[in-house]
C-alpha cells in the first residue's frame, strides 16, 4: 500500500552574503515544487530576494541593520574585517554573532514553531541548540568542504594562504595528528563561551562536543551541497557521521536573460575571460581590476569585468567591458575561463561550465577550495599578494592558452552532476521526512535511523 504524501514545514536557516543565501533559496523552491512549505531564515536584509523568488521567509538576526548602527562600519568594512587572514573568524563571532545570541535564538525558535525540521549549516552553530529548546529534528547542510575536512585526520584542510594542514597526519601519523587537533580546539574553548553557555542555559551543555566542530553536525547526518570528488580519494572513513553527497549548486538566483550589450559584446569576438570578486569581496574590484585590465590589454585577452560602477577607469581598452550583474550560469558557458575568488557558488559554476578558472583566494573557505580544485586539474591558484605581478600575469596567460588545462575542464565536467545540487537536497530531505511520519522530536536522544537514512 502506497503511503499517502504528507506536506512538511521546514525551516531553512543560514548566515552570511548573498552567495551563501542563494543556494538555501534554491533549495527552498525545489521543496516547494514537491509540495513542501519550505521556510527562509535569516537576516530581514535577504527578505526581498526571498519574496523574489516566492519563498516564505521569517527574520532571524544577526540583522544587517544592526550591525550599520552597532559597530559604526560599512558593510566594506566588516567584509574586510571578516575576511582577515588571522583574525577574520574573532571578528565574525565576538562582533557580529555573540551581542546577538539572545535574539538570534529567539527568533529562530520563532520561525521554527510547528515546523517539522530544522535545516542548518555548521556555520550556525546556534541552530542545534534552538533545535533542542524548540524540541524538533534537524539536519546538517554542509556547504564546503572545509566544514568536513577540519574534523578529518585522513583529509585535513587548507586553513588559510599561509597554512596548510594537509602534511601533518603523514609527518606525526593520523592519531597524533587528531589528538594535536582536539587539545588545540579545546584549548581554544574560552572563545565559543557564549555558545557554552546558551547551552547550559538550554540544559545540554557538553564538555566533550565543541559547538564549533562536532558539535554542529547532526546526529541525524549531513547532506552536503558538493560532489564526493571535492574530497580525498578514497573517501576518507573518519568524516563525522553519515554524509550524502548531492552535487554542486547551480542555482544562482538570477534568472534574468543576459543584457543586450553583453550579448554584443560575446558576439563580436573570441570568448572572453570573466572577471568576477562575488558576492563577498566585490569591494575589492577597485584594488585588482585595472591591474588586471591593463594585463589582458597586454595578452591581448578578451575581457569581461563583473563589477559595480567606478571600479574600472574609462574608457576601458578594446575588447573589455563592465556588467554589473548578470546570469553567470548564462554566462560562464559562452566564455573561455573565468577568474574568481574560490567561492563554493562561483567555483561550481566555473566547473559546470566546462571551463578553467584561475582563483584568487582571500580567506575562509576560499584556500582549502583553491587547494582541491586545482588539485583536480582543472584550476590555477594565485594568493591575493601575488595577483598583481607577474606571477598573475603568467597565470592568466597560461589559462588562456593551456590546452590541457581546457581539456581538463571539459572532461572534469562529465565527472560532476549535470543536475543542480539543490534539486538533490530537496530529493533526499522528502525522501527522510516521508519515510519518518512521526520524527523524534528530541535529536539528541534520538538520531536517524541508520536503515530509513537516504544514501
């Protein structure tokens, strides 16, 4: 007897820019389209690009207006802050999240009245928390690689353009390596106390789980928003919990046809390489993207700057040309190869395309992406020091004229999902909450059902 359909509320939540919104947008659609009432929570700054996309949202500090009137800085200056290669991540918690715990679980608690599951990347490691003071389910949404290898002793990150974890498992052996790893994170403890202590207040404090590390990762198992092939080969055995891979994201919230200048502008002439900084580091246009169009006037490339207005002297040289915004899955296909900051948005893009790139890595997750891209062969990496020399020149003429590089790209892309990721996550989180119809309302007593969990 077939089991009849049962509509579920899910609440989506997530913090950051644009290009870490986008992807939990898609998503939200694609549980919409099988019938779902999918939820968006998150800064009231994203709200218009939710009703944008029809999706149903509720606001969930920290607010982007409460960082402009608290901390007296531009929203430049807290990328740049946040984007620090040392102190990018204190920045983060103590200035943006921690003056805001109180109201950011009061109102993620809101949003998750009734709701039948709670969907969070570890880059909220509040949401766990609210999860078990609402008394609800919930599931991992891992959207970089980094989240998982930190926790791995088999395949360890990149954690900044300075520092490389990836050659201490083989130097001191993989139990030493994981043993080093858990003294440097507890150790560190006093920085997550405001963690610490909302769980104490909640009543689930746990010395032996790190907010921060395992413990933002559910016991009911992660989906993640990539490819198998981003990690180590084999697939390392001590990653936390169960882990379904659903491909990269592909979903870039713009549906708009390109503009009829760029159109113009691709029909006039060999395909061009794009130039794009994000959703993140756009502000930084105005430092690298006249040196870079000087460069491509050199090598006489083609060039296509995505940029806002004033980052680029004009006139710019023959065969160059601004857009301040456009389809990138419109537009990476009908180009040569793009540069780009090692985003997991932009990255994907690039990789769908078939194209190579070459990537500028400032911080975050941004050099462990780097480091497993160019690792698959279809990428170059430059550190943002070195991206405007002649190191960046070499670069960018050998990713224009690499032809093994190219064919990489273009057989690399029969490796990945040709369907967006997205749709996968929607598949698997319908496939669990229809095979569960009475889900365990307290996740940490009661984690999925290793049998029922989507593979």
């Amino acid at each position: 007897m077939t089991t009849p359909f049962v509509p579920k509320h899910i609440v989506l939540t997530t913090f950051g820019t644009h290009g870490d919104i986008v992807p939990f947008i898609g998503i939200a659609k694609q549980l919409q389209a099988l019938g779902h009432r999918p939820v968006l929570a998150t800064s009231s700054f994203f709200a218009p690009l939710a009703a944008q996309h029809g999706v149903e949202f509720h606001p969930v500090a920290p607010h982007h207006s409460q960082h402009d009137k608290d901390l007296g800085l531009l929203q430049t200056e807290r990328l740049q802050k946040a984007f620090h290669p040392l102190t990018g991540g204190k920045f983060v918690m103590e200035k943006l999240v921690y003056p805001y715990m109180d109201q950011i679980c009061d109102e993620l608690a809101q949003a998750c009245e009734g709701a039948d599951l709670l969907v969070a990347p570890p880059t909220t490691p509040w949401a766990h928390l609210v999860a078990h003071r609402v008394g609800m389910p919930w599931k991992s949404l891992i959207v970089q690689a980094l989240t998982l290898s930190v926790q791995s002793a088999q395949d360890p990150p990149v954690v900044s353009n300075h520092l490389s974890l990836r050659p201490l498992p083989k130097w001191i052996g993989e139990r030493n390596y994981a043993r080093a790893f858990k003294w440097l994170r507890d150790s560190s403890r006093a920085m997550i106390k405001p963690l610490d202590d909302k769980a104490r207040e909640y009543g689930i404090f746990n010395k032996q789980s790190n907010p921060m590390f395992e413990g933002c990762i559910s016991p009911r198992g992660s989906i993640a928003l990539f490819p198998e092939l981003m990690m180590r080969k084999p697939l390392p055995t001590d990653l936390p919990g169960q882990v379904s891979f659903a491909g990269f994201n592909y979903f870039d919230g713009n549906t708009a046809p390109l503009s009829d200048e760029l159109e113009a502008f691709l029909q006039a002439g060999e395909p061009p390489v794009v130039f794009s900084l994000g959703s993140s580091l756009w502000f930084q246009a105005k430092r690298f993207y006249p040196v870079w169009s000087r460069m491509c006037e050199r090598l006489g490339v083609r060039a296509i700057f995505l940029a806002g207005e004033g980052a680029l002297p004009t006139p710019l040289p023959a065969g160059q040309v601004v857009a301040g915004w456009a389809s990138v899955g419109a537009l990476f296909p009908r180009c040569k190869a793009v540069v780009n900051p090692g985003g997991c948005g932009i990255s994907s893009q690039v990789m769908n395309a078939g194209i190579p790139q070459l990537i500028v890595p400032f911080g975050m997750d941004q050099p462990d992406n780097a480091a497993r891209l160019t690792q698959l062969g279809a990428a170059l990496s430059v550190k943002p020091g070195q991206a405007k020399d002649k190191t960046f020149e070499l670069a960018l003429h050998r990713l224009v004229k690499d032809t093994a590089l190219h064919a990489r790209a273009k057989s690399l892309r029969q490796e990945i999902n040709a369907e967006c990721g997205t749709v996968e996550v929607a598949r698997l989180l319908d496939l669990e909450l229809q095979n569960t119809s009475h889900v365990a309302k307290n996740p940490c007593v009661h984690p999925v059902n290793p049998a029922r969990a989507p593979i």
